[in-house]
C-alpha cells in the first residue's frame, strides 16, 4: 500500500420539537437502535455521535436502556460525543446571547449525562456564519464540522481539504473540519467496496490524508427503503468488513482523535454558507430554477466545473423573505428572547419560572419548521404548531413573573413582525392578538394562553419549484406520452390529482382580512382566488387605540377603492379582562354611493386544527353537525359557525350580529416530504359575506364576535396534572434540561 488514510465517522441523529410520538419509535426502531446492535460488533471501529436535545429528550424518557448502552460505548472509547446547541437551533436564527446558552447548556447536560468531556459540535444544518466562530468558542467548544463546499466557497481547491483548519474570530480560535460531499453521497448507498476505493485513491495521492463523513444518522434506516438496504442486506456491516480488513492503512479515528495527533493544515476565513442544496433552495423558485441549470450544465467539462466551484447559491436568512411565515415564527421568538433577558437583568427576579420560560424559548428555536427543502419542514403545521406552543408557554411564564394580578388587560405598540412598521398587541390573561395595520388591518396571530396555541399559524400556497413535475407528471398521464416512465422515475404521490390542488394565494391567509368581492361572486369562483376587487385586502389602515381599565380597543380606518369607486372601511377590534375568551369586531361600510351593489366579505383562517378526523367539525346556531374541518360549504342565511377540535379540546365559535352567507374551504398546499409529494391541510378559511346597497342613513354595520372555548382543554390539563406529578416524582429517567438551565 502507497499510502495511508485517517478516516473520522460522525452521524447526526434528530428529530425536531413537536414531532409526533410515533415517528420517533419509528426512527429508534428503524435508526437509532439497529446501528448501535451493529456498531457494538466492531468495538475497534470508533465514531462519532450527535444526538439533537429534543432527540435525547425523548430517548431518556422513553429508551432509557439507549442511553446506558451508549454510555458503555462512551466508556469503551468507542464513540465521542459531539454536542451542539441544545435543540438543533440554526445559529443564524437565533440571538449570539442563546447561541451560546443553548451551547453551553447541553455541553453540561452531556458531560453529566455521558460521564464524558464534550470538545466538539455538529453545527445545525451546517449553517455558518464567520461570526459564528467566537461564539462556539465563548461557549468552550474547540472544534465543529462543517461542508467542504464552504472551503471551496473560499477559493481553497480540493487537494488541501484532507484535513482540518483553524479558524477565528475576534481573537478566538476554532478548528473546522471539511466534511465531505463525496463520502456523504457514497455512505450508504454507493456499494461498500466504492467508498473503499475512493479511500484508496486518495490514500495513494496525498500524504497523511484526513477524510471526514458526517451526515444524517436517519439514512441508516429511516429514509424511504434504507432499513432493507443498510441492515437486511447487511451493507453497514459489509462495510464495517472492509474497514476491519483495511486497518493496516485505514486508520478510523474520531475528531478528537485528529486533533490530538495531526496539525492543523492552515488557518482559513469562511464566507457565509450552507450545504450545496441548501444554498439552492433559499432562492425564489424562478432563480432557484435558473441557478440549478446553470451550475449542472456541462458536467464532463474542466474548465466550466473550475469556474462553477466559485459559484454560491443564496444566504440561508432569506428563508424569512421567501416564506413570512418563518419571518413570523423568528421575530415572535426575537421578541420573547429580548423580554426574557430584560427580565433576567432586573434585580431581584431569579424566579425558578424564568428557567422553565428559557427552556421553552430554547426549544421554540428548533430549526426544522423555519425553512423547507426537500422535506416537509415549515409546510409542516404540527412542527409550527409546537414552535408557536412553546413561545406562548415562554410568554405566559414570563407574564406570570412579572404582573401581580391574575386578570388584566394591555396593549402595546411595536415593530412585532420586523416589517420597520408598527404593530398592536391586544393581550389579557387568556389571549394575545397580534395586528398590522400596515398590513391590511390583519389578526396575524392569535395566541391561546390556556392550551398554548396560536389559532393563526397558518401558511400560504405559493409557488414552488418541484410544482413543474408535478404539473408534467399529470399532462402526460393524460395524453398518454411514451415517455412517462422517464418523466415519472422520481415522481410519487401520497394523494392522487395533487396537480388539480396547485393554486396560488394572493393576499395573505390571515384573519380580518377585508374582501370587497364581485356582486353574485359564486363559490366556485372564490376557491379559484377570483373576484377580489380594490385594495382593502392588504391596504394600509390608519390606526387609534382607546384604553380602559377593563377593555381596549384598537380602531383602524381605510379609505380605498373599490374598481372606480371610494370608500372607507372601518373596524374596532376590542379586548377585555372581564370577557377574556372573546374578541369583539365592528365593521363600519361608509362612503360609497347609495345605488350601488356592494359584495362585502371577512376572511378568517383558523389553523392548528386539521381536517378529516370525525372529532373536528363544524356545527351551526342549532347545533347541528355540518362536517368534518376539511370540508367545503357555502351556506346561507347564518348568523353562526362553529369549529369544534375535541383532541386540542378547543371550540371556536364565529357569531355575526347580520345573517351571511359563509363559505368555508380548507388551505391546503402542495409540498414534498421524505415520502412523495403530499395534499397538507394548513387552515380552514371561513368567509362570512354580504351583498348589499348602502343603507339611506349612516354606515353598514355588522358585529361579530369570536369565543374561544377552552373549558375542555382546561379540565383536561387538571385532570391530568396528579398523574403527571405521581409519574415525576417517582421517575428514575435521567434528569432533563430544565433542572440545567
């Protein structure tokens, strides 16, 4: 053999806050558990491990026996452990104070947990940021990997990227290991004996040469057929043969193990990146279309691959331009982070409470549900639906800490939505209602103190670049095109006639949203997104605040245009301590000529609560049962509507002061998962209208009122609270991160 090889292994385990039960026991069955019983088998191969907090959460409390085994591995010197920021936070979403918090904080917990000394970090979705550096540094970690594509961003050719750099920042030094693109497209699912070979080839080219794989754990077993391929026709253990039967010149080390033995080949400067795909991704779908042809073109040519190596796609921050719903979700948990360290510093408060508010804040930053590439991520509600619970717990504990009395009512003013324009706050002891008047007078978010819930949490269907395939798919099933085996090879489908579903919203899917509509608009036509006339639904409204000892109310007027015609909508929205499960609406019409028809509507969008489950329907004024949440209606004559969730135990109820007539269709976007192209259920659009002239005397008026319901909920939570705290006192599970906080 010409030459030699040190090979380090690190696996990334994770799944996301608000994960369903289900799929975690599916991931451990199917990942987690068959690697280890595998690994232990090759006590001589060592490797890296990072398991995300909100993984290892769940693995103390449900696989305790998981966490002995890889503690004996720890102690065997088989596995390091490599932390990270507590769970799983992309760092350039988050403040540099909980950078470094949640860093710190599960560097503690894993040390006690493991009986080990954490050195390095996996860095969440291998976002990075030159700033970054001083930060992991503060928070006394020595190393972290990251992609190789980052080094050839900063001009550094492939021959010097077998091995590691020292990096730094304001005087603090970090090592950063190239992790490589061509091992992770290799493992698992070249055959073995190809990674072996490529180990060769460069063995036999460079002198002392370090490669680094680190990537998902959940290939091992979790993604769609990797179970069989990985463990029943044994490849991880074919290539654990191969490594043992190698060992004279491939040496299997860990991160530690290089640092301990090898220099630094340099120190290097990297720019702002992330993963190849990623970089792609965070662009608008037309450039990201034309990026993607450009930088694959040509791909037997040097020269033009030389020059695509100094290409870089998008900055992951613009996941918040591209999707305002995770604009929505970073600035609510901006504001909760901010408020959480003014009340830290204030002399005299070390409330216990403010440790469980950080541990909430903390795993609001979950990175999954903030951004969307080739999984579901953001379009996933129940993953934004745990983001937005965890802030409003935050919220409310902090709440708690700082105001005496037990009901109260307030208002404030603030850029809550970071748009450089002023928002309102309407908020009690039971609700928090977040406006923009900027933004057509919008209810943007409406939290639930009392099941954590934030009934706006919904999302837009907007374009998005896997679209086209699905539209190409269906217009050659149609004509029957020769070539459809071709088109189709990586086309699946969870739902038949998805591309019948593609359609583009055109004003936000927020609450009182103003809809002056098309006199005799049929139903049909609205669900198309058709018949939408001014400029109301997303116009800037003027906006006045009166306020009580027991009620507030926000008033907010626009004057507008409706095709040729003038106007002016008027709305009070009022909050009250004594009724703090309600929001009251008047709407004022006024303006326009007498003689007129006039098609007037209100759109609200309530999220968090699915559709096609019997035990979430609609009722009406009579109490009668109109279907299920995902079902489509336009009913008459009404003066109420009423949405029932019996699993979140929640009642929405919508009472108008005029009978309308009320549409009702779900939102659901079309996006790609793991599994195939999917149908998603994100709200249900309810949409009292009116067709009216202006009456001879004043305004139209119109009341309406929402009750929220949670009694169900409520009585729920009290009925369980003794048996949660029996089954705490007696646990024997490892102690949690909020006892580390």
């Amino acid at each position: 053999m010409a030459g030699s090889v040190r090979l380090v292994l690190t696996f990334h385990n994770h799944q996301p806050v608000g994960n369903f039960d289900g799929v975690f026991e599916q991931a451990y069955r199917d990942s987690y558990l068959p690697f280890l019983d595998v690994m232990q088998d090759y006590p001589e191969i060592p490797f890296g491990l990072h398991t995300s907090g909100s993984l290892l959460e769940w693995l103390e409390r449900h696989r305790p026996e998981y966490i002995e085994r890889l503690r004996r591995m720890v102690g065997a010197s088989q596995v390091e452990i490599i932390g990270g920021a507590f769970y799983e936070p992309i760092l350039a979403n988050i403040p540099r104070r909980d950078r470094i918090g949640q860093i710190q904080s599960y560097t503690q917990h894993l040390n006690q947990l493991f009986r080990t000394q954490v050195r390095g970090m996996w860095l969440p979705e291998r976002v990075w940021e030159q700033s970054f550096a001083s930060d992991i540094a503060t928070a006394g970690i020595q190393y972290t990997i990251i992609d190789d594509y980052h080094f050839k961003c900063a001009g550094i050719a492939q021959p010097d990227l077998y091995g590691y750099y020292v990096t730094e920042d304001e005087g603090q030094l970090l090592f950063v290991f190239p992790d490589s693109e061509r091992l992770r497209y290799l493992i698992p699912f070249s055959e073995p004996e190809q990674v072996i070979e490529y180990l060769q080839e460069i063995a036999e080219k460079y002198d002392n040469p370090v490669l680094v794989f680190g990537d998902d754990g959940e290939k091992f077993g979790s993604w769609p057929e990797t179970f069989k391929h990985v463990y029943e026709d044994r490849w991880l253990r074919r290539f654990l043969d191969l490594l043992r039967a190698n060992e004279s010149w491939i040496q299997v080390t860990t991160p530690s193990g290089v640092l301990d033995k090898v220099p630094p080949y340099s120190r290097c400067y990297l720019p702002d990146a992330s993963y190849r795909e990623m970089t792609e991704w965070v662009l608008p779908p037309a450039t990201q279309k034309e990026f993607v042809s450009l930088t694959r073109q040509h791909p037997d040519d040097e020269e033009w691959q030389k020059l695509v190596r100094f290409t870089r796609g998008g900055f992951w921050r613009n996941f918040r331009t591209r999707y305002p719903e995770s604009n929505e979700m970073y600035a609510r948990m901006i504001s909760v982070s901010n408020r959480l360290a003014q009340v830290e510093a204030q002399d005299g408060l070390t409330d216990e409470l403010l440790a469980e508010a950080q541990t909430h804040l903390y795993r609001s930053q979950c990175n999954c549900s903030y951004w969307h590439g080739a999984f579901g991520g953001l379009y996933l509600p129940h993953l934004r639906n745990a983001v937005f619970s965890e802030l409003i717990k935050a919220d409310s504990l902090l709440e708690r800490v700082t105001r005496k009395d037990s009901t109260w009512v307030d208002v404030a003013v603030e850029d809550f939505n970071l748009d450089a324009r002023p928002d309102v706050k309407l908020a009690n002891h039971r609700l928090a209602a977040f406006v923009s008047p900027a933004n057509g007078g919008h209810l943007y978010e409406l939290d639930i103190r009392t099941n954590s819930v934030n009934l706006l949490a919904t999302l837009n269907r907007r374009p998005e670049p896997y679209h086209q395939r699905i539209l190409d798919y269906a217009k050659n099933v149609a004509g029957d095109d020769a070539d459809l085996a071709s088109i189709s090879k990586d086309v699946k489908f969870k739902q038949p006639d998805l591309d019948q579903k593609i359609i583009y919203d055109t004003w936000p899917r927020k609450s009182l949203v103003d809809l002056f509509l098309q006199p005799e608009l049929s139903f049909e036509e609205f669900q198309k997104g058709v018949g939408v006339l001014g400029d109301f639904a997303t116009g800037a409204y003027e906006a006045n605040i009166r306020k009580g000892e027991q009620k507030i109310a926000l008033e907010l007027r626009r004057r507008g245009r409706v095709n040729e015609l003038t106007g002016e909508v008027r709305k009070v929205i009022v909050i009250s301590s004594d009724r703090p499960n309600e929001l009251l609406i008047q709407y004022q019409v006024s303006g326009f000529p007498k003689d007129v028809p006039l098609h007037f509507g209100i759109e609200l969008n309530f999220a968090a609560m699915p559709g096609g489950a019997n035990d979430r329907y609609f009722y009406d004024g009579t109490g009668q049962r109109l279907g299920t949440l995902d079902s489509r209606m336009s009913l008459q004559n009404c003066d109420r509507i009423s949405l029932v969730d019996e699993w979140l135990g929640m009642d929405v109820s919508l009472e108008s002061s005029r009978p309308a007539g009320i549409w009702a269709m779900p939102i659901e976007t079309i996006s790609q998962s793991e599994g195939g192209f999917e149908a998603v259920h994100q709200s249900v659009c309810i949409v009292p209208h009116w067709e009216f002239t202006m009456p001879e005397q004043g305004p139209w008026v119109v009341d309406l009122r929402i009750v929220l319901d949670t009694s169900i909920a409520l009585a729920r939570q009290l009925a369980e609270a003794p048996v949660r705290a029996h089954r705490d006192n007696n646990s024997e599970a490892p102690m949690t991160v909020g006892s580390n906080h």
